[in-house]
C-alpha cells in the first residue's frame, strides 16, 4: 500500500493537484496528507486530527461497478471512524472556492469523531 500511495503521489490528477495547493496554502488549522494508505485502500486526501477522508472522483466513478466500489470503500473507513467527503473533480476545477468552504465545514465541526463519547464531566466548572 505504501508503495501505491508513492505512485499516486507522483501520478496526481488536475484536479487532485489544484486542491492539494489549496489544502496546503490553507489555514484550516489542520494538516493533510496526500494519497494516505488506509487499511486496504488509499485514500486521496487525509486529515488525522479531524478523522476526515476526501476523495476526488473524476466521471470514472459513475460508471461500471464502481459506485459499488466506492461504496464498500467509504463503508469500511466510515467502519473504521473516518468521515468521507466525496468531492467531484469538475467541481474542484470550477468552483475551489466551494470547495475549500465545503472542507472547513467539515474539519471545523466540533462532533467529527463518531468513535468519541463526550466525557461526563464536560460542561462542569
């Protein structure tokens, strides 16, 4: 899998390129990492401290068998307490902007760790 996400890094999309920019010119207040092996997969994009998965699907994933694919893929780290956020590529090319404030939203959501219980002792002084 290592392996796997070396290559993808090298072999990036138009769109996977101008929206790791973004993620790096950001302040998100988060750091991300490109193609990140996770379990038997890579995803494209990944944020550890927000537990956030970002996939850029080009027009490739509406066809054949891959919605079924990306199914079982979001369905394992959602599993696993990863949030999935699907973005299509032709957004990224027109509208970065969207895009940007569409993962603000979800780093900056207080309750993104699905796996995490609130402490009982929250809210007392």
């Amino acid at each position: 899998m290592v392996y796997t996400a070396r290559k993808l890094r090298r072999e990036m999309t138009l769109p996977e390129v101008l929206l790791w920019e973004e993620l790096r010119a950001s302040k998100l207040g988060a750091k991300f990492r490109r193609p990140q092996p996770i379990g038997a997969y890579v995803a494209d994009f990944f944020c550890a401290s927000a537990r956030l998965v970002i996939e850029v699907d080009g027009e490739a994933h509406d066809r054949g068998n891959r919605p079924q694919r990306d199914n079982a893929r979001d369905a394992m780290m959602q599993g696993k307490g990863y949030k999935v956020l699907r973005i299509a590529a032709v957004e990224v090319l027109k509208n970065i902007d969207n895009v940007m404030q569409t993962i603000r939203a979800a780093v900056d959501v207080p309750l993104h760790r699905a796996s995490t219980v609130p402490s009982p002792q929250a809210g007392r002084n």
